[in-house]
C-alpha cells in the first residue's frame, strides 16, 4: 500500500507541474527577423511582424501547416501566430517538442525552444532550435515579465536561432530572431515541479526488492 500510495503522489506531483499551463499572447509589436537585425528593419533582412492566433502555450507541442507560395489566403491551419507573408510567401511557426518551462525566478523565466520551427513557402518544417547568436542559450528562449510572471502579467520573450545549412528555403545559415510581446493568462510561469530525491530512490529500491522477491519465489517453485 505505501508503494501505491507513493506512485500516486508522484504522479499527482507531475502532472501538476504541467496542469494550469501559462499561455503567452502574441500582441502588436511581435516580430521575427532574418539576417542579424534585432529589429524589424534593422540591417539585414527585414523582419516581419505578426499577430497572435491561439498564442504560445507553455508546456505544450503546437503545429501548424498549410504554407504556401503568394500571401495568406485562409487556407493555413494556423496554430501559435496567424499566417504572415515573408518575401511574399505565406508561413507560420510551429513546434515540433513541448515548450517547457525550464526555470523561474522572480520576473524572469526560460523556456526549451529546442522544437521551434517555421513553415514557409510549402517547407512543413524548417528547426530553429539551435544556433543562438544573441545572448540566449542553445535552444533556449528568455522571459523577461513586467513583475512577477503570473497570469495578468505582461511579458516579453527573446530567441535567436540559425536556419540549418542547406535548408530547401535557400535562407541556410541565415540568422533569426524572435521577439514576442504580450501577457501571460491561463497560469502562472513557473519553474517545473521537482520530485524529491529520496522518494524517487525509495521507489526505485522497493521495486528492485519486489523483483527480487518474485525471483526467490520463482527459484522455490522450482
């Protein structure tokens, strides 16, 4: 009984630590950029603005598809930002693993970006999830809230990624970059759950005895 006991309390702890997920708007003032700029007409490419769909969900996988040569035209299946036209053709962004909260602390969080992707121009996906060139980690993206992260606060969100080499969009090597702008509903941003150590080693060892024991029975059938 107290290994069921520990099993659902465990379960219970991870599941919380993905229930109530924060859900970060896209708001006016959201843009990406290609060629280095931080800006949208900064030097290099220009960057593009874009609006929000269902938003960036924390903790989640969120696809998108339908991009296509020309402007939006209604036909995308628009999932985190609402279809956007860059060099004249259509894309969206997506992610492909879930955008898990890796740490948080007071107005400021991190979140694995490491499934970022985006599809342009009939590319289903195109990763951005590595190549960081301005200030974030590998993969990583960086919260900055206006007080404390919680639901109702604003929020803004910076990420830099390199489009792989020889990607089919002809953009291989090109550097990009993310701004998000906006607030935070659904939930609080906050640092994932942690079991405790001696628990999960606990658990580990009962059930290593309890093999044990089923083996011993086993040899003494025999």
């Amino acid at each position: 009984m107290k290994k069921i006991a520990l099993s659902a309390a465990i379960a219970t702890a991870m599941a919380a630590s993905t229930a109530g997920a924060a859900t970060l708007s896209v708001d006016a003032g959201s843009f990406f950029t290609m060629g280095g700029g931080t800006a949208v007409n900064a030097p290099g490419f220009d960057g593009q603005f874009i609006s929000g769909n269902d938003g960036l969900v924390l903790g989640t996988t969120q696809s998108a598809s339908g991009s296509h040569s020309g402007v939006p035209n209604g036909s995308e299946v628009e999932g985190i930002d609402n279809a956007w036209a860059f060099f004249g053709n259509t894309g969206l962004h997506l992610s492909t693993s879930n955008t898990n909260v890796l740490s948080a602390s007071g107005n400021t969080a991190t979140a694995d970006f490491s499934g970022w992707s985006v599809s342009w121009n009939g590319i289903a996906v195109i990763p951005m999830g590595s190549g960081a060139w301005n200030g974030n980690a590998e993969g990583v993206a960086n919260i900055t809230c206006g007080v404390d992260c919680t639901a109702g606060d604003t929020y803004t969100l910076t990420y830099s990624a390199t489009v792989p080499a020889g990607d089919p969009s002809n953009f291989g090597n090109t550097r990009y970059l993310l701004n998000l702008v906006g607030t935070i509903s659904g939930g609080d941003i906050t640092a994932p759950a942690v079991i405790p150590v001696p628990a999960a080693v606990w658990l580990l060892g009962s059930g290593l005895i309890g093999l044990v024991g089923v083996a011993r029975r086993k040899k003494a059938a025999v």
